[in-house]
C-alpha cells in the first residue's frame, strides 16, 4: 500500500465540479485581482469565524506582516513568542526590524508556555505571537491576560489552526488580530498561497486592507508605506467552494485523531494531548518516537510518509544567530524537535489504510 500524506488530489475530485466552475467564472469575467470573489470569502469567513472583520491576503506569513505593520511593530520593538514553529513567524517579526524574543513550549501541547511569558517582558516589549502548533490554540486566556496587564498586543498566528477554538471561541477571534494561512496542505487549503487576517477593530481592519494593497487610500493615493499583499479571485473561487464543506472536513479530520489515538494508546509513543479548554484542527497528527530516523525510514519502505514539523528550532537556526541563543536554552523545544514526527493526516484516510499505518509501530 502507499498512502498519501495530505490526498490533495482527492479532495479535488470530491469537489472538483463545483471548483471547476468556479474557476471558470473567474476566467469568464477576467477579473484577477479583487474580483467579487474576494467579497463573497470575506463575509463568509466572517459567518464561519463570528469575527467581526476577516480580510483576505496574499498568504500566511503576509497576513502576519499585515498585522504587525497594523500596529505599527517598528525596529528596536521586541516580540515576544515561540522557537518551536515554522519560520514565517519570527522571520516576519525581525523582516521589519524588531526583535523576536523566544519563550519555552508547553512539553503536553508544544505551544507557547504562558507560565515563562511575563520574565521576558521589557520596556521594549509591544506584542506576543502565539502559534497555534499543530492546529491547537495555546492557553489564550491566559496570555490575554498577561497582555491586558501590560499593555500589549496579541497577534495569533493561526496558520495551522483555522476552526480550532480555545473556550469555545474560534482562534480567528481571540487577541487583537489573528491570522491564519490558506496554504494548499493547511486544514483549509486553496491552490497556491493565500491567508487571511482577522479583528474586531474597525481601525485596525481598514489599515490592513490599504496596506495589502500598498497602503493606497484610494487608486494611486498612498496613505501607509504597504504592501503587494492581495489574495487573487481565483483562489478566493477556490476557498468558496471549500468553506462550504469545511465544518465536515473538521469532523473527519478529528475521526481520523480520534482512531489514531485509540489504537496508537499502547505503543511506545508520546501522543499529541488536546487541552480540555481546546479543539484543535488537526493540521498534522504528530507523535514523538525516540529513535525517529529508524521509525521513518521503516515506514518509507511501507509506503508510509512522515514528515518532520520541525527538526530545528529558530533559537539555533543560523539566520539568528545574532539574538546571542545558544543550544540548550529552550530544552523542551529542542527535545521535542528531536523526537516528534507527524503521520498522514487528512480527511480521506480510511480505516484501511489507518490500520495498515498503525501496523507498522
């Protein structure tokens, strides 16, 4: 058997007449760039999110840039967040000047510990970036409330987490922005990049729509310094169709945790563990194997992928070098980089092919 990591190509065909045709409108009307598209996924990412504000965007990581250039991150700020995560998230951070301040994970749900946040803050301090690892928001009480008490901002990097919620409220509407990512392998995925930025403050939404489109007020009128940061009509055709079915590709992809976990309880494995105040989308299921290199290459050989989300932390990756980490200062991050690997994960794996996976541990 050979499985396939993210069945992409299956759920085209599931909905491929549906997108098709959208594509073809697109096209029938020419309308590239803004297209009524663009409005017709806004408001529904506003219905599906409850968030007062949802403005589409180029990607993942332009909707991070979006949001710190919202708030005005200027170089000497320090933000504070993660090493244990993809690298958009603090390479956006120092892209504009700042510094990104990394804290320990939590070891249960590898997100951001809120318990080490407040030693970190300084005078320079202006936000903190949570990333919802996995697909599972962090403790967002808590680290709103350290916020509140120090008056900063909270920007939630979302990217693999959309429909995951954290006290019953979606993460797309905690913190003073959220973002999220429309990368095609992410929980919602269009075909090629794409992302989204949320908020409940009308100020905040109206300078991220003129700075994804280079800070224009109006055409050729530039209020902000922007940003080439559109999200194109054909992909907003695209996640059309896909919102529609999103609320059941959720309830499929926490089945498929659901079997994984039943039948992986025994082995000699670290399980992915969901807060009780949680749920999580699932972007990956991942689990933690001491001698990784040995299960992975095992599983090659039974057609099986796995991926790695991520073999390094930032802290001692080179490009930052110059923040002065060094290895050992976030030991759980670096332990659990060592050990974690993430098994197929997707809403058309069937029992078959979940039980053929699980035969190989």
């Amino acid at each position: 058997m050979k499985i396939d990591f993210a069945k992409l190509q299956d759920q085209y065909q599931l909905y491929k007449t549906e997108i098709d045709e959208a594509i073809q409108a697109v096209l029938n009307k020419s309308n590239y760039i803004m297209g009524e598209e663009i409005t017709q996924l806004e408001e529904s990412l506003q219905e599906f999110t409850k968030a007062k504000f949802a403005i589409s965007c180029s990607s993942g990581t332009d909707a991070l840039l979006l949001a710190m250039m919202a708030l005005d991150i200027k170089p000497g700020d320090e933000i504070i967040t993660t090493p244990f995560t993809f690298i958009a998230t603090a390479e956006t951070i120092a892209f504009l000047g700042a510094t990104p301040v990394f804290v320990d994970i939590d070891e249960k749900t590898y997100n951001l510990d809120a318990s080490l946040i407040e030693e970190k803050i300084t005078s320079k301090t202006k936000a903190i970036i949570p990333v919802s690892i996995y697909g599972q928001p962090a403790d967002m009480q808590k680290i709103q409330d350290i916020a509140n008490k120090h008056n900063l901002k909270v920007i939630i990097d979302g990217a693999q987490s959309f429909g995951s919620t954290f006290n019953n409220i979606t993460d797309s509407v905690w913190g003073d922005i959220s973002t999220t990512s429309f990368f095609p392998a992410k929980p919602l995925g269009c075909f090629g990049d794409g992302g989204a930025v949320f908020t409940a403050n009308e100020e905040l939404a109206e300078k991220m729509k003129s700075l994804r489109v280079h800070g224009q007020s109006k055409r050729y009128h530039h209020k902000y310094i922007g940003m080439g940061g559109r999200l194109d009509t054909i992909q907003a055709a695209i996640l059309n169709v896909k919102l529609k079915y999103y609320e059941k590709d959720l309830a499929l992809r926490q089945e498929v945790a659901s079997k994984y976990t039943k039948s992986l309880a025994r082995k000699d494995l670290v399980l992915p563990y969901v807060d009780k105040k949680a749920t999580s989308a699932w972007a990956q299921y991942s689990v933690r194997v001491k001698n990784r290199d040995s299960v992975q290459e095992k599983l090659k050989e039974a057609g099986i992928p796995t991926a790695v989300h991520y073999p390094k932390p930032l802290h001692i990756q080179e490009c930052f070098e110059y923040l002065g980490y060094k290895k050992g200062g976030f030991p759980i991050s670096e332990i659990v980089s060592e050990e974690i690997m993430s098994l197929p994960m997707n809403p058309y794996l069937t029992d078959e092919e979940i039980e053929y996976i699980i035969g190989y541990f």
